[in-house]
C-alpha cells in the first residue's frame, strides 16, 4: 500500500495520538503546532500529553522517522497530501463554541494549499456544531484553483485508553460535503466499518455521543444520591440496571460517584445546550446537567466537610486515571473549594507532575490552583503516619492496595470517603463511607 504523508495541525490529546497511530500505520507524519515546547517534544520523540503507551509508541516511530514537528504551516502541507486539524475549540464565557483557532488553521492551510498547487485532502476532527465544516470549507477552502477534497472526521477517544479507541474505533463515521463523495484518498484514517455521511450528521453524532454520556453519569450520580439518602446501596442498582443490555444500552458511563469532567463533556454539553437556545429549541434535560453535575460536586463536598477532619488528602487529581488532563476536572474544583474554606489540602497523584504541564492543560491548572506545586506529595505515608486526623477522598485507585491496606490499619485515625467505588478499602479503614453507597 502507498501510504500518504500526512500533517496534523494541534499536537494536543486528539492530535498526539492521531499522529502517533497513523504513523504506526505506515504513513510519514509531519506534527503541526504553535506551541515550540510540544514542536520540541515530539521532534525528540516524546509525548507532549499524559496518555498510557503514548510516549513509548511516539518513541518507536520517531526512531523509525516516520514522526516529525514543525511551526512552519507551509513546510507541513507541502511534504504531505492529507492535513488534520485537531486544535482545540473551547467555550466561551456564554458557553458558546469558540472557533477562532480553527479559523486561524483553516486560513493558513488555504494559503500553503494555494501555494502547494497540487490536490490536497483537509480533514476536520475538532470538535464542530453542525453545519461548520461547510462554513469553513466555503470560507477558506472552495475558491482555490485546486480545491482540497474536505472532510469531517469525529473522534471518540476516551482519555486513558485512547490507542487502543483509534486502532478498534467502536463508532467510526466520515464525513462529506457533497453526496457520493470518494472517502478514498483518507481511507488510511477510517476503519473498514467506517460509515460515509452526511458532514452535518458526523459533527452532531460527535454531541450526541458525549451529551448521552454527560447525561448518563449525571443520571447515575442523581439516582446514588437519593440512594444514600435511603440507605441503598446506588452500584447495586445501577448494577441490576445495566444487566438491561437490550434497552439500557452501556453500562460504561451508569457508575454512581465521579462528577463528570474533562475537556470533553462539559465543554460539548456547555455548546450544544447555547446552540439549542440560538435555534430556539427547549432542551430541559441537557440544560440540567451542568446543574446537576455542579450539585453533585456540592453533595461530595458535604460529606467531605460532615467527617470534621480539617486535613484532606486527596487521592487523584487528574480528571482520568493514568492521565495528566486537569482540564475540567472536578477533583480540581473540590481542591480549590476546600482551599477556600480553610481546610489543609495534600494531593496524591503520580500522574500529575505540574513541572511538566504545557498548554491548555497547564493554564487551567494555572488558573484554578496556581499554587498546585506546593499541595502535590510524593510520598503518601508520611502524610498518613504523622499522627494527624485527615480525610482521605479517593478518586483514583492511584496508590498499591497492600500499601494503603497497611496505612490505614496502622492508622484508623483516619476517614475514608470513596467517590470511585474501590471498596477493598472498606475492610482496611476504621471508619469508610461511600458518596453514593
């Protein structure tokens, strides 16, 4: 097979690993970006972002020379025939989605395009409301001698298992401009169960995907919450629930506890719900989310709060065990939140170096918890063995259970609230309480 050269334009989560893979797949790879820290690390083959087995395959096909960065927009399009775009679309303050680095790459790849003279392919992954694919392929793409053939492409990548979402997609679509539009010239990108439609059908499938999600985890924290209230134990409903394989669909989402976070779901859930206001359309249930998910931060503050312990030990951070993504994530929200109210915050998490943070990851965290450095310990027992009464909030299980098996029965001083339902814990720690069990 001849495999074509391809630019991907934002060397963040979605397009470290899109990079990353299709280089595995064979193709030459030019990373596109204005960052020069995350330029520098891939060009040293390194990975830019926190994501399990990045850093090593980034490695192996940097060594191969399949794997390169640059600055240069018009150096990237040229050496190539497809350019990804995967730069980021935050929301603005109203929630509203924010395009304007999306409009910046669009511009630039018009003009290296132009340039280039030579048929080129532009694929969209950022996520997009519907209907901007086509704006931006007539705004910037349709009026050169050669026009691109111009294509959305949605990701469903899950941080934490990202690799393996790209090599064993369990949805894939693609989408085109014009009805029977060729997919064949980014057929290196789709898996052979890859459906072919509509632009406007991909860009909302990709919202529709993540507000089902946002509404799933939120449903689930609601039903553990007044499961608490009543004495009953929410995992084993949810539990009895998800058997439902005919009707109630995954169970991957329908597990009480965790608040939704991330880059994805509030961000998209924030978007989709401003767009329906625009159109006019009443959408209650997806306008209750955020709410939702906000009182469920406020529920685990509360059972924080009601152990009466000033010291909090945080177990987790990041918004995905085995990642470094910050971003939105609610264990952040309740760190700054106990800051504000006077408690001592330590935080546990070997994923989380703040050293090595760049980019929108780091300015959130810059953000929320500038003095994040100073909270973080490396050393979780000689926090837990000095004698003093904390609260342990678990959220990831980021410690050895035999090691925190031994430190909590040498020291029942301490209380354990667990948001992510590891309950070995329940047998080692003196006093234990689940968020919604």
């Amino acid at each position: 097979m001849n495999f074509p050269g391809i630019s991907v334009f934002g060397l963040g989560y979605v397009g470290s690993v899109t990079a990353a893979v299709l280089a595995e797949r064979g193709c030459a790879v030019t990373g596109c970006d204005i960052s020069t820290e995350k330029v520098d690390m891939i060009n040293r083959g390194m990975a830019p972002i926190g994501e399990p087995g990045l850093d090593e395959l980034l490695k192996q096909q940097w060594e191969m020379g399949r794997v390169r960065a640059t600055l240069d927009v018009g150096a990237a399009v040229n050496g190539t025939e497809i350019s990804i775009i995967c730069v980021g679309t935050p929301s603005a303050p109203s929630g509203a989605i924010d395009l304007q680095y999306v409009e910046v790459v669009s511009k630039q790849l018009a003009a290296a395009i132009r340039e280039k003279g030579k048929p080129h392919a532009v694929v969209f992954r950022s996520t997009m409301l519907p209907g901007s694919t086509r704006r931006l392929a007539a705004a910037h793409l349709t009026d050169l001698q050669t026009p691109p053939s111009v294509y959305f492409f949605p990701e469903f990548l899950r941080q934490g298992s990202a690799l393996a979402d790209f090599r064993k997609p369990s949805l894939s679509v693609i989408g085109v401009l014009l009805e029977g539009q060729s997919v064949e010239p980014v057929s290196v990108m789709l898996d052979p169960d890859t459906e072919t439609v509509a632009a406007e059908s991909a860009e909302l499938l990709k919202y529709s995907c993540n507000a089902f999600h946002a509404m799933k985890v939120a449903f689930a924290n609601e039903i553990g919450r007044i499961g608490k209230e009543l004495g009953i134990d929410s995992s084993e409903v949810m539990g009895a629930l998800c058997r439902d394989t005919r009707l109630n669909i995954s169970p991957y989402y329908l597990k009480p506890g965790t608040p939704f976070g991330g880059s994805c779901l509030p961000k998209d859930v924030a978007a989709l719900t401003h767009h329906a206001r625009k159109l006019g359309v009443s959408v209650p249930v997806l306008d209750s989310l955020m709410e939702s998910n906000r009182k469920h931060i406020e529920a685990v503050l509360e059972r924080i709060e009601a152990s009466g312990r000033r010291r909090i030990v945080l177990l987790g951070l990041a918004f995905k065990e085995g990642t470094d993504d910050l971003r939105g994530s609610a264990m952040l929200e309740i760190a700054t939140q106990l800051l504000l109210r006077g408690y001592e915050v330590r935080i546990f998490d070997p994923a989380v170096s703040p050293a090595n943070l760049i980019g929108a990851n780091r300015f959130f965290a810059d953000a929320r918890l500038p003095d994040l450095a100073s909270l973080m310990i490396e050393d979780l027992s000689a926090v837990l063995e000095d004698g003093v009464p904390s609260t342990i909030v678990v959220s990831k299980e980021c410690v050895a259970l035999a090691e925190i098996e031994r430190l909590l029965c040498n020291w029942p001083i301490h209380h354990v609230v667990d948001i992510n339902g590891w309950r070995a814990l329940k047998e080692a720690a003196a006093t234990y309480e689940g968020v919604c069990w």
